[in-house]
C-alpha cells in the first residue's frame, strides 16, 4: 500500500460502518453499490450523524433537481468555486463528477485552472462569472449582475439556484479543509477518457 492510500481521510475520527445510524449506513451502502466506491465525504461526514443528514439533504435539494442549469452546469459552480477555496477534495471529486456528466475528460480541468478559458459557451461563463461573484464578494452583487444573466437566459429560479450551490460548496469547502478530507484516489481517473 502507498503512502497516500495509508493517510488518514479525516483528522477527526471516522465511525466504522456497523457503528453508523441506520439511515447513514444504508445511504452509504447504497452509493458503494452505484459508484464502487464510497467517497470519503460520507464516511468524514459521519462523525455528526445529524449534520451528514442536514448536510446531504441540501446537497440533493440543490444538486440533483430538475430546471434550466443541467447536472454538469451544476458541477462547473462546484469546481470553479472550489478552486477559488483551494479545497482540493471537491475539486477533485466534483471534477470528476464533471468528467462524467458532461461527457468531456478536459472540461474539469479546464474549469479548475481558469473557466475564462475553458471550451464552455458563452452563457456557462456568464454563469461562473455570477458564481465567482457569489464566492468572493457577495456584497458587491447588483441588478446589473441579475441583468446580464437573464440576457444569458437564465431566470430568478435559475439565479437562486446558482447562489445556493455556490454558498452550499462555501460551507462544504471550509469542512473539507478543516477536517483534512481526502479525496479517494477513485477520483483522480473518473471520466478521463473520452466516450
């Protein structure tokens, strides 16, 4: 075993499965089976059984909802924000995840590094533009800011949308940083090559 697959995923404990609630448990057990794999978040996120629940239930609200932003937009806001936040497990992992719902092994990348110049249309930069905003200086949104993404063609729902993926992954980010999360090594090679 490497050195990196030796490192601990948290710096705080991480309950063993059997000693997990229930609910927490077969959630986990349930994104083994879809994914192979269970990402690190879940089993870090375990520690505070009441949080994990809170946690993903807004994750899933935000995430995984139907409307105008698709599922690879969505995962763009992750990225881009998360770079800004230097949290590399949600760059990591919600880059893979990009990989994969855009069908595009560059586009996390791309995002990651500087979305300014990533193979995106114009309307995804208009979006990332309003989400580094949300990030880095939420003070300073305007009408003119709401203005350019209706030109863009996103409306109000669409804009809240954006703004909460944006303050979620804030959260999400400082967590992951704090607790020392690492990314399982899974990520690294999800939706790298071309379909």
């Amino acid at each position: 075993m490497s050195e990196q697959q030796q490192a601990a995923i948290s710096r705080f404990p991480v309950p063993e499965l059997s000693e997990m609630p229930e609910d927490i448990r077969d959630r986990i057990l349930a994104v083994q089976e879809k994914a192979g794999f269970v990402p690190n978040v879940f089993l870090v996120l375990a520690h505070r059984p009441d949080e994990f629940r809170a946690f993903f239930a807004y994750h899933d609200a935000l995430m995984d909802k139907p409307g105008n932003l698709t599922q690879a937009e969505r995962e763009m806001i992750v990225v881009a924000t998360s770079n800004l936040n230097q949290c590399q497990y949600c760059v990591v992992a919600h880059g893979a995840i990009l990989r994969v719902r855009a069908k595009d092994p560059l586009i996390a990348d791309q995002v990651a590094a500087n979305y300014r110049k990533a193979d995106i249309t114009e309307r995804q930069k208009a979006m990332l533009d309003f989400a580094v905003k949300v990030s880095m200086q939420a003070f300073a949104v305007s009408e003119e800011d709401f203005a350019t993404l209706k030109r863009h063609g996103f409306d109000e729902d669409d804009i809240w949308d954006i703004t909460g993926i944006v303050s979620f992954f804030g959260l999400s980010n400082r967590m992951a940083n704090v607790t020392s999360m690492r990314p399982n090594d899974e990520f690294y090679s999800l939706g790298r090559q071309a379909r």
